[in-house]
C-alpha cells in the first residue's frame, strides 16, 4: 500500500464524509475532507492532494463540475480523481470519464475494492509523474547533446580550415624548394643529393596524410556527395588508364573486364574515383611483381558490382573485420615495411557509405583478395 498518500474526499453529507475517512484513515491514508465543491477546490489548488474520491450530487458546485475545474488547472491536472455515486443515484459514467475521472465507485462499496482501486489508481499517477520526470530528464539531455554536437561541429570546421591553411601550405613551400634545389644543380655531392630527396619524400608522405586526415574529417562532416549519371565502362576505363604507369613501375599486369552490356550508375565520380584509386593502389602496392591486377565490372539483375582482384599477400583472417578502421594497418610481418598511414580504406568506406554502397571483401593468405563494391544502378 502506498503509505501515507494525501486523499481529499469531496462529499455533502458529513455522515458519509467521516464513515469514509474513518474508514480509509485506517488504512494508512491522509485524509483531507472537504464538506463542498469549492472548499475541495481551494485544498486542492492550495496542495494539492495524490487522489481525489468525488461525490457527484452536490448543490452549487457538482462532482462533474469541480472535476472539469481541476483539470482545467495545470497545477491539479495530473490528480487522478475517482467518482463516488451515492446509494440509489444512476453514475453518467460517460459524463464521468469525459470530464476526466480516471474511475468510479458506486455505494454500497466493499472496502477492499475501494482501496484495490485507490492503490491502482495512485500507482499509475506515481508511474506518470516519473514518466514525465524521466521524459524531462530526456529532453534536457538531448538539448545538451545538441548543442555539443553543434559546438564540436563547428570545432571541426575550424580544424579543417586550420589544417588546410597552415598545414598544407607549408609542406607545399617545402616541396617547392626541395624541387628547387634539385632542379637548381647546385647540389654535386651524391650524399647531399639524396638528402634532399629523402625530405622531398618525406614532405610528400605528409601531404598526403594531411589530405587524407582532411578528406575525412569532410566527409564524416557530411561533405555533399555531387552524383550524376555515369557510363559505368567509361569510369572503370579511366580509372584503369590512372593506374597503368604505377603498374608497370612495379611490373604488375593490370587488366580491365569491363561489364558484357553498359549501364549508367548514378555516382559522384570524383569521390568513386577516389575510392577506386585506394583499392587499386593498394592492389598494386601489396602485390609482389609478375602479378596481375584485375578491374572488373559485371551487371546482375538490379545491382553493380566493381572488382578489384589481386594475387598478392593477402590479409588474414583476423584482420578482416578492422580493415575499414581509421589507422589500422595489417601488422607487417616481412622484412620491408610498405609505406601508408591506413586511412585509405576509411576514406573508401566513409564515401561507399554517403553513396548507399556496399563493399565486401574476400581473401586469403598469400592467395590473393579481392575488394567487391554493390552499387545500385539506376537503369
Ligand atoms: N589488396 C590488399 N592486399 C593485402 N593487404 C591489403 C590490401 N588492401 C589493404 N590491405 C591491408 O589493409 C591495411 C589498410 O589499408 P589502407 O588502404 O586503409 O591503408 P594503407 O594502404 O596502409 O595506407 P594508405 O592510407 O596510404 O592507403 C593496409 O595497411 C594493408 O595491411
Ligand atoms: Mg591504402
């Protein structure tokens, strides 16, 4: 039982009012009579109580009527409040529940029901008002959630203008004058030389961090993708065309399968060719020479897929599921360490994900892998 809740009992005649106070102040309640309409309507606006029991026939003010008042106020709203029809006396029930009665109690009346009913009827406003508390409690804590959102956004904003500015500009005026230098011949001396070209390489090494750390922090910003309709042939071709050189400097056949019929994809090009470009450079960067790269395209039923397949190291099995995570790099086991900053394949997914496309990989160690992106295509 809910001990020691606050019960206003509305009732004209006294003798019914103190049998039921009598009654449920035996039972652990607060009981707070009131003799009339208006008298219970100033206790309850003054405190207001955790449950009204409310006698219907009362001259002046009926029960239909203070009920409808005191859910007219905000303040006593929320109180749940129980009719109780005299002995004899019909109940408009619907009267009752319109006006905003939560129950109704006709005499004579079992004590047991009456307080099984009373206890119903406090524990439901109990679990409303924490409802409400805890709906408070919600809000608040989203409106704090959006306005971190909002400041770590702009922080962001600000970090990529920072970064683009006095960031790339500086290892742009390294670059610069390390070209400068070699192109000047003033540098003999082989040693010196391949100082000054270590730091080109260096320099360069760090653009293209700086690039790649900026392209995500754009993208994960919600970068606009700019698709249009693409001939899928063309695209794979072009990208093909960007990779022939790198291939041959590490003598890897590359190949392109276009798809048997062409179809158009609605894509944004330069950030598909974007990924392209990491799944190829990583095709050709992971393979050992004499080995072919494949690009592939293939139409079936509604979707596209894009192949890369190489038959390089391959990556294990464990690694699979962190291949996509900011940073991570299969742990090298060889002798020599091939260079990266493993952002790419974060930068590919980031882009798949704002062009609704999948990507799916299979490989095996020292076999091969092959990178499959689904698109869907929009003829
Ligand atoms: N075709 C592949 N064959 C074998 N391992 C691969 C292949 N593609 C990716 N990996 C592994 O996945 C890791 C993550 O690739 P990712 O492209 O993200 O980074 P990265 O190539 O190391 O650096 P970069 O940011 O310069 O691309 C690589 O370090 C490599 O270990
Ligand atoms: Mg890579």
């Amino acid at each position: 039982m809910t001990m020691k809740a606050d019960i206003l009992i509305v009732d004209d005649v006294p003798a019914n009012l103190e049998l039921m106070s009598s009654l449920l102040a035996k039972e652990g309640y607060n009981i707070r009579p009131a003799l009339n309409g208006k008298i219970a309507l100033t206790a309850a606006r003054n405190s207001p109580p955790d449950l009204v029991l409310l006698d219907i026939d009362m001259p002046d003010l009926d029960g239909y009527q203070v009920c409808e008042q005191l859910k007219a106020d905000e303040a006593t709203a929320g109180i749940p409040i129980i009719f109780v029809s005299a002995m004899g006396e019909t109940i408009d029930k619907i009267q009752a529940f319109s006006v905003g009665g939560v129950d109704y109690i006709t005499k004579p009346f079992q004590l047991e029901e009456m307080v099984a009913r009373i206890e119903t009827h406090l524990t439901i406003a109990q679990q409303r008002r924490e409802l409400e508390d805890q709906y408070r409690e919600l809000a608040i804590l989203r409106e704090h959630e959006k306005q971190y959102f909002s400041e770590m956004n702009h922080m962001k904003d600000q970090f990529i203008a920072t970064v683009s500015h006095d960031l790339k500009n500086p290892i742009n005026i390294i670059m610069g004058y390390v070209d400068l230098l070699l192109e000047g011949g003033t540098i003999t001396e082989p040693d010196d030389l391949e100082f000054v070209r270590t730091i080109g390489r260096r320099a360069e090494s760090m653009f293209s961090l700086v690039k790649d750390l900026l392209d995500l922090a754009r993208l994960e910003a919600g970068m606009a993708l700019l698709s249009q309709d693409v001939s899928l042939t063309e695209f794979l071709q072009s990208c093909y065309e960007d990779h022939q050189l790198s291939a041959w400097q590490k003598e890897i056949r590359l190949a392109f399968s276009p798809p048997q019929s062409d179809v158009i994809v609605k894509i944004d090009p330069k950030r598909m060719g974007q990924v392209m470009n990491n799944l190829i450079s990583n095709a050709i960067k992971y393979s050992p020479e004499s080995t072919e790269v494949q690009i592939m395209g293939q139409v079936q039923n509604h979707a596209v897929f894009i192949q890369v397949q190489d038959h390089g190291r391959g990556i294990p099995e464990e690694s699979l599921p962190h291949l996509f995570e900011k940073f991570y790099r299969v742990p090298d086991e060889g002798e020599t360490e091939i260079e990266g900053t493993g952002l790419g394949l974060a930068i590919v997914k980031s882009i798949l994900d704002q062009q609704c496309a999948q990507i799916e990989v299979q490989s095996e160690l020292g076999v091969g892998t092959t990178f499959t992106i689904i698109l869907p295509h929009s003829n």
